[in-house]
C-alpha cells in the first residue's frame, strides 16, 4: 500500500524558514516526479513545486521562486520543501503527491504550515 507522510509543519514568524518532508512507503518512486501543492483556507489546492525522477529538473510556482527549494533524496524515498523568507500568504496546509505517468495519483494528509505577521 502506497503511503505518503508529510512532516516539517509549523508555526513561524513571518521572514522564518521551514522544512518540510514527505516520506513515500510501498513502492519505489526514484523513477517518478514528485510534487509539493498547498490548499489556503477557502482557496483550491494550488501547484507549488516538483522535481523529476532525478532531481535535474524542477519547477516552481511564481509565487515562490526565489524562496523556496525543491530536493528528493532517492536512497530515502524522500523529498524536501526548503521554506525561506516566508510570508503570511504562504499559510496553508501542504501536500506532497507522486505523478507516476501523466497524473498525481498519490497523495500525502498534508501538513500546516501558519506564518504569523
């Protein structure tokens, strides 16, 4: 059974920095494209981040070029989501989700991430 856990979320002051983990378990993802996406209250569920099966290729939403990083540790089955100079806007709970072909298919519960003014 594929599982996706998400951890790293928290309360920080705005211009603060988090971390956040998405461990996969029940199948091998090295080979797939894995996302990060953020859902604000009353607001859809919004792309974030993702990065290929290799870590050479990764995208970003404008909103947070600049300040946040994309990596994935293959040998752990886990990617990262390096959260700086974050502001109030970047409230919201945070997925991570795997794109074996052309579709995210699996998904993670998410994780809050609060940033205070």
């Amino acid at each position: 059974q594929v599982q996706l856990v998400e951890s790293g979320g928290g309360l920080v002051q705005a211009g603060g920095s988090l971390r956040l983990s998405c461990a996969a378990s029940g199948r091998t993802f090295s080979r797939y494209t894995m996302g990060w996406f953020r859902q604000a209250p009353g607001k859809e569920r919004a792309f974030v981040a993702d990065i290929n099966w290799s870590g050479t290729v990764r995208q970003y939403a404008d909103s947070v070029l600049g300040r946040f990083t994309v990596s994935r540790d293959n040998a752990k089955n886990t990617v990262y989501l390096q959260m700086n100079s974050l502001k109030p806007e970047d409230t919201a709970v945070y997925y991570c989700a795997v794109r074996p072909a052309r579709e995210y298919d699996y998904w993670g519960q998410g994780t809050q991430v609060t940033v205070s003014s």
